[in-house]
C-alpha cells in the first residue's frame, strides 16, 4: 500500500522540498509513498482568487477564509476519504511520536498549511479537522511543520530504513530520550568512548545505555520525565 499524502498550501512548489532527495526521496522513486500539493488559491470563488480576508472584531494581518479551506479539504477527502486531516498551527496540540507512528500506519495524511494570521476558526469542528503543533514556536506558514510531519512518517514506512529496528532505539518511541552514540577515533581532543561501549559485554552495554537514557531525559527533559514515570506506576 503507498502512503498517499494531500498538502493543501498556497505555496505548492515547496513541495517536495527535502523531501526529495535521500531516503524520502528514494522511498518516493521506489512508489512506497506519493505526494500532491494542493493550491488553495484554486479553491477561490471570486475572480481576484481572494484566499484571506481581515479579522472579525479587528486586529492585525489576515485570516484564511473558511469557505475556501472547505472547498479545499473537501476535494482533498475525494481524493483520499479516509486519509486525516491535520491543521498546522501553534495552537494545536503537539505532535507526539505515537502518533507518527499512528499515521504512517495509515493510508496517508492530509496536510493543511496556514499562512497570514491562520484558519477561521469554524473550519476546525465545520471539516473534522485536527489542529497539531510541531512546538512551541512560531513559523511563516505551516509548509515547513508539514514537510517535518511528513518526514516522521516517511521514514517509519516499511521498507524505507536499511533495517526494520533502525527506529526501534530512539527518542520518544519508549518516552525517553535515546541515549547518546559514539564512534571512531576511540579518542578525540581527549575525550574517549566510554569504555564500557568497547567492552563487549552486551548486557554491561545494554544497562548503559538505559541509564543514560534515563538520566538525559530527567535532566534534559524534566517533562518527558515525569510521564514515563507516572507511566511505570
């Protein structure tokens, strides 16, 4: 099955940006996923193709139209009817690595990428839409959250990394950060490779690494830390 994804975005040519070259890229020659950027502006009524309009109550810049983001996300949902619809905006919830692993899992995602001030808010409950953030900042549009989202996806699909537990060991997939890698020259400017990383001793390793994974998630990320352990209650 490809993993078919929808971007909906007043800027199709960043599309597929990175995502086209290395393993996204390869992955996407080989058929094991598809993309199609979907221009909003097609979706525009009015003859000037208008996609904006000035908030209700006032304020600064402008706001995406909801009769066009519907008109848009509608003809996504033709296109791909069980695909989800996910808004890229600072408002929503943040995006975890459980649930990249729930859409690559999938049939595919569709994309809806906000420009200007963002979406009227009535698309949201009007479409089903979800509202997701990538963190805490605040970025020119969501073509770039939407291209890390796709990234995450991609590189889960099966096929897409040399070996089926390249994305077993890493950060968030167990609710901790992953533990820290080395590798040649043994020594650098003084710093060695932990020894117990050239003993041998798998069990010794395995331990290691654990603990390491703990001790940067508490220090590193105290909230991580505290869901893992309320977790394990």
């Amino acid at each position: 099955m490809t993993f078919a994804a929808t971007v909906l975005t007043l800027y199709p040519e960043m599309f597929p940006g990175p995502l086209g070259v290395s393993l996204a890229g390869r992955a996407m020659a080989e058929g094991k996923w598809s993309l199609n950027p979907v221009h909003i502006r097609d979706f525009a009524a009015d003859k000037h193709r208008t996609v904006d309009d000035t908030p209700a109550g006032g304020g600064a810049g402008m706001v995406l139209k909801v009769d066009v983001l519907a008109a848009a996300i509608d003809h996504a949902r033709e296109l791909a009817p069980h695909a989800p619809v996910l808004a890229m905006t600072p408002r929503g919830k943040p995006i975890s690595q459980a649930r990249i692993r729930e859409l690559a899992g999938g049939p595919g995602v569709t994309l809806l990428c906000g420009r200007f001030e963002g979406f009227d808010e009535r698309i949201f409950a009007g479409r089903n839409v979800e509202e997701v953030s990538v963190g805490d900042i605040v970025l020119s549009g969501g073509e770039c959250a939407a291209l890390m989202v796709l990234d995450a996806c991609i590189r889960l699909l099966p096929g897409v990394m040399g070996a089926a537990s390249s994305g077993a060991e890493e950060s968030f997939e167990d609710g901790l950060l992953e533990y820290p890698h080395y590798t040649r020259p043994p020594m650098w400017e003084g710093r060695a490779i932990p020894e117990v990383l050239r003993s041998g001793d798998h069990a010794k390793i395995a331990a290691w690494r654990k603990q390491r994974a703990d001790e940067d998630t508490r220090l590193r990320r105290p909230d991580l830390w505290e869901r893992h352990r309320d977790a394990r209650v």
